[in-house]
C-alpha cells in the first residue's frame, strides 16, 4: 500500500484550509448560482431535545424498538434509549478489540458513519465507517462490519470485522466521505473523500481517493460493478472525480444522490452513475482558498454536472428525503445539513425529479448542524455539533 507523505508544515497549512470551508462563514450571502435567491422557510415546527452531551456527533442510525444508535466523531458509539438516556457501547479511542480510531485536532478524521443491514431484524449486522490508524503514523478510511446485540442488558457489538480499507493511506486527516447506504440487491456504497492534499487522484482509476466505492454486504466486489477486469483500475470503484462527499442517500424514485464540498464554494448534489466521472478537480465552480481558480473549467466533456451546485458555499454535511405524515408539504424533499452557514438547506424535489427552489431551516438555533435523519416515525432529526465541547444534541422537529 502506498503512502502519501509530505513535509509537516504542508501538512498543517491544509488542515487549516480544509478546516475553513467547514467553519466559516461564506460572507453572510445566501444564495445558489443555480437556483437564485435563498429564503427562510417558514416556522411550521416546532423543536425538543432527545439527548445532550454529545461529542462532536457525526451520525446516527435508528433501532427497531424506537432508541438510536450514535456516533461521536472523537471515538465512542453509545446507545440513545427513548427517555434520552445514553449509554456507551464501545470506545474505539481505546485501541481495544478493533484498530484504533485516528483523531487529530484541527482536523476531521474521527468515527464517522453508522448504518443498519436492511436485514438488521434478523441478522444484527451492523456497520461503522471511521480513519483507522494503520500503526505506522498513517490512517485510512476503514469499513467494520459487527454483530449487534446485548450482553447483561448492555447493548454491545462483537465479531467486529474489517471490509473494505481505502488505498493508499495517508498522514493527513482530511476528507474521508464514509457515509453508508444500502442499494437494492444487497450491496452497499460508501464515499471516500481526496483526502485534501491528493485532488489529482481523484482522476486516477488505481486508487480510492476521491471515489465512491460498492461493495457487497460482506465487502466481496460486485462482478457487475463498472471497472472490474479493467486494467489498472480498482474494482471496487463505482463513480470518481469527487472532492469530499458528506451525504449520500437512495431516492425515492431509485436514484442514487450524494452532496459534496467543494472548496471555495462549488459544493454539489449529483446523481450518481455507474462508472462516471463527476469532474473534480477538471471542473468546478469553486475557487482555491487563494482565491485563484481551481481549473478554467466549469463543465468539461466526459464529466457530469451537478444537479444543483452552492456558490459561495453551505459546507453541506448530511442528507436526507422526507417521507412521513408529519410534515406532508415536505413529501419527497431534499434536506442538507449545512456546517458553514448553521442552518439545514431544504430543497424541493419537482414531480419530474429535479430540483426546485431551496429554503433555509433552524437558522435560528445559531448552530451547526452536522447530520440530517428522516426518522421512521415521521418527524425530522437533526444532529448538532458544537465547537467547544460535549455540549452537542440530537433534536426531534415535530410538527407546530
């Protein structure tokens, strides 16, 4: 496995830039070059509070009997029970059992995604996406598939097995993608981000960075998938010429969705395809954090275009389609979690499945939100993060 190393200082000065399009503000300007004018949606919610005292939570994954499962970005997994009560299920900080997690301050590596097998009722398969030290001062993004179930009325995961590693890996901690879905069939796709320093591979078909992957649910390759038996290529792959990928849903009507930043602005929702190019770093509408331009172009022949791209930038983090009763004037929509601009970006989706006009959500809970859920009784989820602590929630939105 090769290894990517460059000088320290290097390696600091793109933690910093890569952190930027996730923490600042994009001048106060809302709106999309794609879709014009951005306004608040209107306040036909209302918000509770399911848990606090969370720790830079990343994602979470809803049980059968009505608790959740989360992911905190430092290292631990807890149990959520419905009164909010949290409980730890495994500490992946500890080293012990599984490969240690790889977390770096200032920058993003961390436990990531967590995600049930659709046969969870009957096989208690559940799957975890994190940056997993290699122990020799690299990490990788790391698939781990684990039995799920409870040891003396504790919930625990057991028979924890690697699946899928990305190659090569690397020092830095920078755009990992590592969110989880599963398709029809029984297979699986999962982001894997250019990892900030290495954008040029992101064109390159002998390696992970900036790709999305499918896998079977065991993490065997699909025989079917676009590059297998092409010389040079990993067979793993599914789509390439992507940045850092943050979400990526199963749509409705069976396509196949997926948000991702861009730098200074460009950031994406795209239809995935097989086999296609989604042009990074050939094209895009963002702008370096220099302030120069990334490529002349902003479509380029081969690539695909964006459905809708966010110029300046929302720095979208999750994603997710609304189905439920709830709130049916949302029925088949499009929500974003957005870091940079502390509000969750709706976005309709149009009878012929494009995209129509975007609103902003939450904006006045001043915080940013890290994850968006449509959970399976109808109301919406949000995760937030906050900077400065294990002060970050899970929130409910019912509605008014």
């Amino acid at each position: 496995m090769r290894n990517f190393k460059i000088i320290l200082s290097v390696v600091a000065l793109g933690a910093l830039a890569a952190c930027s399009n996730q923490g600042a503000s994009s001048s106060g300007t809302k709106t999309s070059e794609a879709a014009g004018r951005v306004e608040a949606g209107p306040v036909n919610y209302t918000i509770e509070t399911v848990a606090e005292g969370l720790d830079h939570p990343w994602s979470l994954a809803f049980l059968p009997d009505g608790a959740m499962l989360v992911t905190e970005r430092t290292g631990k997994l807890k149990h959520i029970a419905p009164d909010g009560t949290a409980t730890l299920v495994h500490d992946f900080a500890s080293g012990e059992e599984y490969p240690k997690v790889h977390t770096a301050a200032g920058a993003q590596a961390g436990l990531f995604d967590v995600a049930l097998h659709p046969a969870f009722a009957e096989n208690g398969l559940l799957y975890i996406s994190y940056a997993a030290d290699q122990g020799d001062g690299t990490n990788t993004l790391s698939l781990m598939r684990f039995a799920y179930g409870e040891t003396d009325g504790q919930p625990r995961i057991s028979n924890g097995e690697q699946i899928f590693a990305a190659a090569p890996s690397r020092i830095q901690g920078n755009h990992y993608g590592a969110r989880i879905i599963f398709l029809p069939g029984g297979t699986l796709m999962m982001p894997v981000g250019d990892a900030f320093h290495f954008r040029e591979e992101a064109q390159k078909l002998d390696n992970h960075f900036g790709k999305i992957v499918r896998l079977n649910d065991d993490g065997s390759v699909p025989q079917d998938n676009p590059f297998v038996g092409k010389e040079g290529a990993l067979p793993e792959i599914w789509s390439y010429g992507h940045r850092n990928p943050q979400g990526v849903i199963l749509a409705a009507d069976g396509r196949v969705l997926e948000n991702e930043h861009g730098p200074a602005g460009g950031d994406e929702i795209n239809e995935i395809k097989r086999g296609a190019n989604y042009g990074w770093p050939t094209a895009s509408y963002g702008l370096d954090y220099s302030g120069g331009r990334i490529s002349p172009y902003e479509a380029f022949g081969g690539t695909e275009q964006s459905l809708v791209h966010f110029t300046p930038s929302i720095a979208p983090s999750g994603f997710a389609q609304y189905a439920g009763a709830a709130f049916p004037e949302w029925q088949g929509d499009l929500f974003l979690s957005a870091l940079a601009l502390k509000h969750v970006r709706h976005v309709d989706m149009n009878a012929d499945g494009s995209l129509g006009k975007q609103a902003e959500l939450f904006g006045e809970l001043g915080t940013r939100f890290r994850d968006v859920r449509a959970g399976p009784d109808g109301f919406l989820y949000l995760l937030t993060e906050d900077e400065s602590g294990p002060t970050s929630k899970i929130l409910r939105v019912r509605p008014k």
